[in-house]
C-alpha cells in the first residue's frame, strides 16, 4: 500500500532506530509527549517502545478527543435521545463509552434508537431516510473532525433539512497543550506534535511553544517510521540546544494548514468562553459552540439539555493519566475493575486512549522476557 | 467437546451475571465466551472443565461419530463470493472438519418471515444444495417455521452437522507444547470486509469476495501429511485468528507468537482495515483454518497444504512458546511486538 508500506519498512525503521541510539545522551533522561491519542495508538500498536532506548520516556497526552470529554455530556446527550423519535447518531468509538446510566450502546440494547455513522454526512442521509424523527449527531473531536461537522451544518442548512442537529463537543489543541505546560506536575523536553489536527491549523500555532516555551515541537504522521523520524528530529534540536517547529509530515501536512476548513469552521462555529476537559478541568476558550445562524440545527440550542456535571469515578484517576502524570498501569484500577471490556472510564475505550492502548497491546507483555528473538 | 455429565452431583455455579444480552454476546469474543463458561456450560454440562471444541466427539454404541450446530443470520443474503445457504453448508462443515473429522450429513432448520419472496428462498436453497454437493455431505433432514413480518429479517438458517472422526489424528489444545508450528491455510479477513462493504454503510469500494468454502480437502491433506503430529484446529471464524488463537493460549496455558509478516491478507483487506481502524486479525473467515503442528511435522503439513487446491496461499504464521503464558504476541521484522487480546466488543455485528 503506498504511503504505508514505505513507513514500515523493518530496514528503514532499523536505521531509525540505530540512529535515535546514536544521538540519546545516555546520561540524560529524555520525556517526550506525543500530544495526539493517534500517536499512542501506534507506538503501542507497533510495539515502538521495544525497538527506542530506555531513557527516552514516552508520555500519552490529551489528544483522545473521547478521553477528554467529561461524563455529564455523555448523559447530556443520552437525555435528550431519550425523548420519543429521537435518534442518537455518533462515530462507533463513542457507543462504548460509559455514562452515568450506561453507554449510548447499552441504551441501545435497552431500546434506545441509537446509530453508528462513519461520517457527519451519513447523519444527514439518516435524517433523510428518517423524515418523521429527528436524528442528533454527537460531534466530537478536535480541529480534525470541526469541519466535516461545520460543512455538514451548512449543508443542512442550505438544504432545509429540519429534523437534524449537531450536539457540538468539538475542542481546540492549542489550549489543552498550553494547560500541560501551565501544569506544575509537568517536566517535558519536547512534543510530538500532532498530525491530523495540523493538516487542517498548519505548524504556526505551535510557534509560541519554541519560542516562549523553548521546547521543541515536531509535528508527526502516524506510521512507526514516521513517530521515529520525529524522535531523531526532536534528539537533533536537544542536542544543539536548539527549539524550533517542524514538520515531519510534509507529505500530508502544509505549514498554512487548511485554508477552506478553517473558512468553513470560522463560519459556522464559535468559541466556548470555557469548558470542561476531563482531567484538566475548564480550559476558557478551548472549546466550539455553534453560531447563532445555525440555532436550528444547534442540539443545545434546540433541545432542553439538562447541563448535568458528574465527577469520574472517584477511585478511577483518569485525569492523572491524561495529564502524564501517571502511567496508565499505575492507576488503582487499571486491568482490574476497569478493563476494555467493562470500561470505568473513557480511556480504556476509545482506541486513542492511553489506557486501552496499553492493556490491548503492551501490559501482558511487562512479565515477558526480553529474550524473544524471531 | 467430550463432556460427562453426573446429574447425581451436578452443582452447577454460574458466573454470568451481566443483566441483559448485548450484541457483543454473539460476536464470537470474550462477551461469548464469558456466555457459554459462565451461564451454559455450568447448567448444561455441569462440573466439566472440557475445553469447548468446534464439535463434539461422540460414541454412542460403540460407534465415534462427531456433531456440531451452527446458526447464520448474516445481512444482506447474498454478497459477493457467497450467500446465507452457501455459509450455512461450509460453516458447519468447516467445524467438523477442524475437529478432525469427515462431514458426512447436515439436518438444516429454516426461519423465515412472512413476505419472503420465493425467488429469494429457492436461491437459497439451491445454494444449499450445490455447496452441499461440493462439500461431499448429504441433507438429511430439515425443519421449517415461519415467522410473522418483521419479527425476523428475511431468513435465519441453522445446520446441523454429522461427521466420522479421521483415523490418524487427534484435536486436543493440551497436547500442544512450545516449539510446535501455527499454520494458516490462507489469506485472512475477506469474508468480513466482503460483507461490511457489501452492507453499502461505507462509501468505500474494493475488489473483494468471501471466502466461503469447505475446508475440508486441506485438513485431509494436512492429516495425511502430518496426521500425528497435527494437535489442533480451528476455523477462525467470528472474532478472528487473533480470537482462535487466544482461545488456544489459554487452552493450552502457552504463548502463541506471530510473524506479523508472514501472515498473508489481501491488499484490499488491509487498506479497509487501515481505513476502519480494524486489525485483520480481529476480522472473520469462513474459508481458512489454522493448524498446530508439532515442528517436525510442520514443513511435511505446509508442503501438503500449499500443493492442495486452494491452498498455495498457506503459510507458517508463527509458533508455541513458553512465554507470555495464556497470551497471544505479534512480533514485527524490526523488533517491536504487540499482544493481541480476544476481540471485544462487536464492530461488525451479523457476518455469519
């Protein structure tokens, strides 16, 4: 497959390797933070822990848009769905994700109308195909998944299709990297930046974190060649003591970023004065609402939405996990009473959380010998 | 599954206490398994710990025969590469094959919704009959209720299947050791991406077909070939050769380690599970079978494989060890590795 076998070839990824050896001071303890649940995803899924040194340390950072996203909006939207004809539309990561009561799964199985679509466009088609019920879509993610929602808002619109609304969780990247930093639990030496949500911003908003934070950032695609590239990237600017933005991700990612989706998001979104994260608590400015000229198609707007707030669990420390203050496996409940199949909390769910990512591909692996040679 | 059940002291404990049947409870995972260990097989079965095979090995009368049940309720009927009759044939039959013996006879039971078009139903069952004859089994029997509109989406069919126990071989997962050879009889995830393309929820394309057939030809060579030193089989079917084999792991209480390169899945494939976020490993067949085989027997069973019919496409996937005990590792060519866990949860409710 083009563009994915060149990114995993064993002799490349070797070198990579041999390479990122070659530039570790061994003196010197290095704490990278890939910000993006992506990037987590592959490091496990490619088992790249095994093939870096050990003192290059690895931290999960708040790039699971599930992850972050508290419980209350989970039963926001599942009380609204759970007024006759309603049909709860939303991306199959988020149908296991445990409410107050349940996951919108379970809801499902107790008679709840709920859909899985692929896209926000597939919502609409629901929409269409469902005349005499109203189909809310639960739209999240960061700036990667904003505008596919905001240009199907504008489609509804232009094409008058009233029994439609978006429940809008859609968040910012920059302000939640900018809450890690501000963290005083927090010492980093450098960031792989993100890859998707930079194909749409581009690499300047991350300029202030080079300049005024003086670390470096190297934005990165998703394939095991390319989270290495960047760790030898972010080795050469520690090396010279230098902190700049890069880009690693040329073949996907423009400096500019994406022109027509920003247009697209600015038109139909707004900021959020603040809003809640999980874990890191309200972040002001760090969210997206929809524009008064969609009210229409606005859930929030539209609807009674009951704003209900519900602390995590207490013993579950998915906060501390989030932040990278703990590993997943250090968490009290980690592989015991939370587990992918019956979920506490939103990381051991979403495939971009840290903690499914770890019990899916890694934690068995802990006892094994290191002594596997194929 | 050889199981005695003593009714006199049957003290039956059922570890099952989820409230309610969820979707992820057919999906052929760890929410099946957790059915049938923690609800069936206690109340059924009583104290015996078997461990649950593909079919049951039975003498009654001093006569071995073997029996196995499927039931298929995939959506649409027909896909590109088969349809509900022809799976129904070759799912039964695949899980008498795998547990070492020759299909023989199926009994088949039809529900079907009122309003089915007739046109529809003798497709199927001419589909049944021709898979039926390719496969080298009779129809014995059958059985037929009709249910109200809407109260069953167009037909479910289940088979039942008989089959005589091969001489020569024996399936038992605590006679693997480390050391033995995983074979895989084919290119794996085409029945399921076939099917949820075919679906037509995705705007997504491919060049893909089932791959529906009896495997039945391949296990014979491999028994032939390798006959004693073949330990175990399955068909990975549901939940995929990363479910089978995990089922193994903790079967056998050994490791089980794959070359994530040597396992073969087709372009298509792979791209949908790029696209989905899917591991190939999780997808299901209903055309393939894996093969423990001791290691001197290993390339004796391979070579018989790949100059079968059908089976040029077989490779050695990996190998028992020690190590790490109940579980199932993929190793990459650089040097990293993963664990794979049974399949959890459903992504792709009703293939089979």
């Amino acid at each position: 497959m083009k563009y994915v076998d060149e990114f995993r070839n064993p002799e490349l990824i070797t070198k990579a390797a041999e390479e990122i050896r070659r530039l570790a001071d061994p003196n010197r303890h290095y704490r990278l933070m890939e910000v993006c649940g992506g990037h987590t995803h592959a490091i496990y899924r490619f088992g790249l822990k095994d093939v870096l040194p050990e003192n290059i340390e690895l931290i999960h950072g708040p790039g699971c848009p599930v992850c972050v996203l508290p419980m209350g909006r989970i039963d926001d939207a599942l009380a609204v769905a759970a007024q006759p004809d309603v049909i709860f539309a939303a991306f199959g990561d988020m149908m296991r994700v445990p409410g107050t009561n349940g996951s919108p799964l379970e809801h499902k199985a107790r008679g709840m109308d709920v859909r899985i679509v692929y896209s926000p466009t597939d919502a609409i088609k629901l929409a269409k195909l469902n005349p005499q019920k109203h189909v809310m879509f639960f739209a999240i993610g960061f700036e990667t998944t904003a505008p596919s929602t905001a240009l199907t808002l504008q489609r509804a619109k232009l094409e008058g299709i009233h029994n439609f609304s978006v429940f809008c969780n859609h968040v910012t990247i920059i302000p939640a990297i900018r809450a890690i930093l501000d963290s005083p639990d927090m010492r980093l030496d450098g960031f792989i930046g993100p890859g998707h949500v930079s194909t749409v911003i581009g690499c300047r908003p991350y300029e202030w974190i080079a300049k005024n934070e003086r670390k470096p950032i190297v934005v990165c695609g998703f394939e095991p060649l390319d989270l290495l590239q960047s760790i030898v990237m972010l080795l050469t600017q520690l090396k010279k003591g230098e902190s700049k933005v890069e880009n690693q991700y040329k073949r996907v990612v423009p400096w500019e970023g994406n022109r027509a989706a920003l247009k697209a998001m600015a038109q139909t979104f707004q900021l959020r004065p603040y809003f809640e994260w999980r874990g890191l608590g309200f972040i002001s400015q760090s969210a997206l609402s929809i524009r008064d000229e969609f009210a229409e198609w606005d859930t929030e707007q539209r609807f009674h939405v009951p704003g209900i707030r519900v602390t995590d669990p207490k013993a579950a420390q998915c906060g501390e996990v989030l932040k990278g203050v703990l590993k997943p496996a250090q968490c009290k409940l980690f592989g015991r009473e939370c587990t992918p199949e019956n979920p506490v909390g939103a990381l051991m769910v979403s495939s971009e959380g840290s903690c499914a990512a770890y019990y899916n591909y890694e934690h068995r692996k802990v006892n094994l010998l290191t002594s596997i040679s194929v | 599954m050889s199981v005695g059940v003593k009714l006199g002291n049957l003290v039956p404990k059922i570890r099952f206490r989820e409230p309610q049947i969820e979707m992820s409870h057919g999906a052929g995972g760890k929410a099946s398994r957790r059915l049938v260990e923690g609800l069936f097989a206690p109340l059924l079965f009583g104290a015996s710990t078997d461990p649950l095979g593909d079919a049951a090995h039975l003498k009654i009368n001093g006569a071995r025969m073997a029996v196995t049940t499927d039931s298929f309720v995939v959506k649409p009927l027909v896909f590109p590469g088969g349809s509900i009759g022809e799976l129904a044939v070759n799912g039964t039959v695949n899980d008498l094959a795998v547990s070492g013996a020759k299909p023989e006879a199926l009994v088949v039971t039809l529900i079907l919704e009122a309003g089915l078009r007739t046109d529809v139903l003798q497709a199927e069952i001419q589909a049944i009959a021709e898979s039926a004859q390719k496969a080298g089994v009779r129809i014995a029997g059958g059985d037929t209720k009709v249910v109200e509109h809407g109260k069953a989406d167009s037909m479910y069919i289940t088979t039942t299947g008989l089959g005589a126990p091969l001489a020569g071989v024996e399936i038992n997962p605590q006679s693997v050791r480390p050391g033995d050879k995983v074979l895989l009889s084919g290119p794996i995830g085409d029945h399921g991406i076939t099917i949820l393309l075919a679906r037509g929820e995705l705007d997504i394309e491919g060049d893909l077909r089932s791959d529906t057939r009896t495997v039945f030809p391949l296990v014979s060579a491999v028994v032939q070939a390798a006959g004693p030193g073949v330990r175990w089989m399955r068909d990975p079917t549901r939940g995929g050769v990363a479910t089978s084999l995990n089922e193994l792991a903790r079967d056998c209480g050994l490791g089980v380690i794959l070359f994530e390169d040597s396992i073969p899945v087709h372009d298509a494939v792979r791209g949908a599970c790029e696209l989905l976020g899917l591991d190939p490993l999780h997808i299901a067949n209903e055309g393939q079978f894996l093969a423990v085989v001791a290691p001197e027997f290993a390339d004796a069973a391979l070579q018989a494989l790949q100059e079968a019919p059908g089976g040029g496409e077989a490779r050695i996937i990996g190998e028992i060890r020690e190590q790490p005990a109940g579980s199932v590792l993929v190793t990459t060519l650089y040097g990293g590795s993963r664990i794979v866990d049974m399949l959890v949860g459903d992504p792709l409710p009703r293939i089979c």
